[in-house]
C-alpha cells in the first residue's frame, strides 16, 4: 500500500490492525511536505517534532490495548486561521506574523480526542478573505494539477496538500465558497456543514454569520467520518446548534433510489464555462443513471447572492478585524509614537493587506449612517428571500445540485487586478452560506487542459447526512477523485 494515497480511513484501519505504525505514516507525511511544499507553498508551518511526539502516543495506546479514535494516527493539517496552542496562527497576515494562541480550537481539541496528528498549519488568503489565495501575505499557493494555476481560496493550502498527497485530511473554513472552491480546483472532496453544525471556537473569525469549518478529503467517506469527530454542541461557542449527530460514514449506503435533485436550469447559464457545463450536465446524467430524479427548480434571488454577500461579509469583517489594533494581538507599528491614533492606524496600514483593507473599507462604509438602510439592510431583506428561494425547493428535493465554480482553476495574476470579476467566481457557493445550508464539491471532470472540475451538492439544514450519501453514490460510480496530480507515479511537483 502506498501510505501517502491512502485515505484516512485506510490509515486508520492499517494502523488498528497494525500493519504500519502512527510513526511511519506520520514520516512519510513530513517527508513528502518537505518536497512538495517548495514549490507548492501549501505550508506556512510544519511542526514534525509535536506530530511525530503525537504518533508515539498513538503507537504507545495501541501497545498498550487502548481503544483508538476514528482518526488514530491520520495526519491532519489545519488552515492557518485556526488556533493550536503553542503554535503560530497567522490567518497569512502580517498583522498576526508572530501571534502564538494560549488556547486549542474547539475542533484541534476533538480532532486529537479522536487520534488525528496535526502536523501543521496551511497557507490561505489573510484572513480567509479571498478565492485565489493569492491574497496571502506569504505568497500564493499554487495548484498541484499546474503550478501556474491558482488552487482556489481561501482555503487553497488544504486543498492542495490534501491533493498532492501531503495529507489525507486537512481542513478549511468556508464563508462563501472556501473549502468548496479549493477542492474544485484541486480536484479533492470539501465539504462545508450546516450553520451551526461544527464550533468556531478557536476559529478567527471573518464573517461570523457565515463562517463554518469542514473537511478537505480524497474521499465522501473520509469527509463523512471527519464531520462526526467535528460536529456538536460547543459551551464555547454559543451559535452551535444541539442537533443530534449521527454516524455520518453509516448514511453512505451507496443509493439514490427515490431521491431528488434539485436542478435551477436557469440559475446555472450566464458566465459558465462551456467545459465546467459538460461536466455538469454529465454528473447529473450518472445520477439520473443510478436512480435519482431530476427535478427543475426555480431560485429566482439568486443571482443577487454575490451583492448580498459581500456586503453581509464586508459588513461582518468590518466588525470582527477593530480587534486587531497593536494593542491587543500580534504586530505593532513601531514607528507611530505621538498618539494612540496614530498607532493604530500605522498598525493597521502596515499590518493589513490591500484586499483586508478594501472589505473593511467598504464593511464601514456599508454599517455607516445614511448608507445602513441602503446597503445593509437592503442585504438582509435579499438575503432572507433568498434563504425562502432554497426553503421552497426542499420541499420538492431532497439536494440541489449546482457547479462549484463557473471556470476551471485560472492562472495566477489573471484576474488579481480586477476583485469585481475575481467576487463574481463565487456565484455558485456563497448562497449555501448566507441560507446557512450544507454543500459539497466533489470532483467530477477534467478540462481539456487536465485541470480538475467541481461538482457542488447543496443539502437541507442539518441533513448532511443525505447529502453525503448522494456525494458518496456519485464518487462509486465515476474514477475522477482516483486521479492524483502527475499520473499514477505521483506528483511532478517541480516547475
Ligand atoms: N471568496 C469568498 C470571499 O472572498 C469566500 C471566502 C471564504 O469562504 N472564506 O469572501
């Protein structure tokens, strides 16, 4: 078996049956980041020495008969917005270069109750504000399938170390199509759960009426089983909801006898690429094809679903980063000395990169009196018809099925200079998150280019459990999430 292929699943069982060690795998994982990630870029820190600490541990349990969790000795790497005590969380900002975190994450907390290894923390766009992750203080990430190529944001280190065989696990948090987007790009599974589903304790936040955190996978099982370690109530985060949480992996019975799927004809025309069209079209057929209904529907708000959300999210960041002052967390302008102003506005200018500065701009300006009723508010009143649009197809469908993204990955510093076209790229992901609904992107095409191509489930509040059962019955009946970046040798990763 080639460790670095193998789903987390698969890792965790040889590990259980004891046919490899949590040490060997972890090796290998810290190995092939050392050679990837130079021209990848995926990692902003790696820490091998806590992994490989964590490994013994998990080797030592298993000496000693100890039951092992769902995700014994799976390494995970986490997004770099998300705190592990002791280690930098920088969300790719200046601002937080240096910032090391006094607390875990809720989910770093369950992840390690169920076994898994953090090995270390992913580049994204500062602070999850973007879909190219080119907006990283640290550089961009590139894409495993072409280094010229963006790998998708924010989330777009996950995504990339999860594709090119870093990592099984890794994960993102989506606000507007961030981990969906990314694995669309990158050709892997991501999956963003229900509002409310997984705690943002420990998560930075950007846009808290919209920010989740999910999986990044090769696979609709390894996504299945990494929601059930994830998801829950929280006392430290007061927005999750007391939903039961079922065995996710035991819902992917493999069928879609009697279900289905939603398909908004007209929604899914205007600005998509003919390529990402086909292969659209074609997933809907291999479902119709395993015994799934197609169903048109109608969402007539949603195309304003790219103005509502960016000013519901401009809006939100405005609030959320008044944090970051030079007094509080992380990086302090030095040069400012006359008055508290001053420093905070040198500490901000230097510390902030341009697309921060634009949303908190533009978030200010949308809150301001004499603009609020214009803006703002107009945002919410869409916001709640279009939340209506979806309310009324769920109760003839039982999934609604859209692209991830209307092209296939572009190439890096093609639309850097132009944010409008760059925010339009997330028409068809930011409506889960302002309806507070679950989606997924599984792959389901290559361009002619062999660039990966998104397919995107979107499911009913909490019902991610039939929604992963449909992802899970397309993947059994296609080979697109087999292939890995470079042909069956591995991945060329060099330029
Ligand atoms: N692309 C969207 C944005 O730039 C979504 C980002 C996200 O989900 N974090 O805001």
């Amino acid at each position: 078996m080639n460790l670095l292929d193998a789903s987390a699943t698969t890792i965790r069982s040889e590990i259980v049956a004891g046919r490899v060690s949590a040490v060997d795998v972890c090796g290998a994982v810290l190995e092939r980041i050392a050679s990837a990630n130079t021209a990848l870029n995926a990692f902003n820190l790696v820490d091998g020495d806590r992994a490989l600490d964590r490994a013994r541990q998990i080797d030592a349990q298993r000496a000693a008969g100890t039951p092992l969790g769902p995700l014994a000795g799976v390494p995970v790497a986490l997004k770099d917005n998300m705190d592990v005590r002791g280690m930098r969380t920088t969300a790719s900002s200046r601002i937080l270069e240096h910032f090391v975190p006094p607390y875990d994450a809720t989910v770093v907390r369950r992840l390690e109750a169920a076994g898994a290894i953090i090995v270390g923390k992913t580049n994204c766009d500062e602070f999850a504000m973007g879909s190219s992750n080119e907006n990283s203080a640290f550089g961009p990430v590139r894409n495993p399938w072409a280094l010229d190529r963006i790998p998708g944001g924010s989330s777009g280190g996950s995504a990339a170390a999860v594709a090119a065989r870093c990592v099984p696990l890794a994960l993102g948090s989506d606000t507007g199509g961030s981990i969906r987007q990314p694995a669309a790009c990158c050709g892997v599974v991501g999956l963003k759960p229900s509002y409310g589903r997984v705690s943002r304790y420990g998560l930075l936040a950007f846009a808290s009426s919209l920010d989740q955190i999910g999986p990044l996978t090769r696979s609709v099982a390894d996504a299945a089983v990494t929601l059930s370690v994830l998801a829950g109530a929280d006392p430290c985060d007061a927005t999750t909801a007391n939903e039961p949480v079922p065995d996710f992996a035991a819902a992917l019975t493999g069928s879609v006898q009697g279900i289905r799927i939603g398909v908004p004809r007209a929604f899914v025309t205007e600005g998509v690429e003919d390529q990402v069209r086909a292969a659209y079209d074609a997933a809907l057929e291999t479902l119709r094809g395993a015994g799934a209904t197609l169903v048109d529907i109608d969402l007539p708000h949603a195309k304003y679903a790219v103005p509502v959300y960016y000013l519901v999210c401009t809006a939100e960041a405005s609030s959320n980063l008044a944090r970051y002052d030079g007094v509080k967390y992380g990086y302090r302008s030095a040069a400012a000395r006359d008055s508290l102003k001053e420093m905070y506005s040198r500490t901000r200018d230097e510390g902030f990169g341009p697309e921060v500065k634009r949303r908190i701009m533009l978030g200010t300006y949308v809150l301001s009196a004499g603009y609020y009723d214009a803006f703002y508010l107009k945002a919410l009143q869409v916001r709640t018809l279009l939340r209506r649009d979806y309310d009324q197809a769920f109760e003839r469908v039982d999934v609604v099925a859209m692209p991830t993204t209307p092209t296939p990955p572009f190439r890096l510093g093609e639309k850097t200079s132009d944010p409008l076209q760059m925010y339009l790229g997330d028409i068809f992901t930011v409506s889960a998150n302002l309806a507070g609904l679950p989606g997924i992107s599984v792959p389901c095409g290559f361009s002619s280019e062999g660039l990966p191509i998104g397919f995107q489930l979107m499911g009913r509040m909490f019902d991610e459990a039939t929604l992963l059962r449909v992802a899970d019955a397309y993947e059994r009946a296609t080979a697109w999430h087999t292939r890995a970046p470079g042909g069956p040798e591995g991945p060329a990763l060099r330029p």
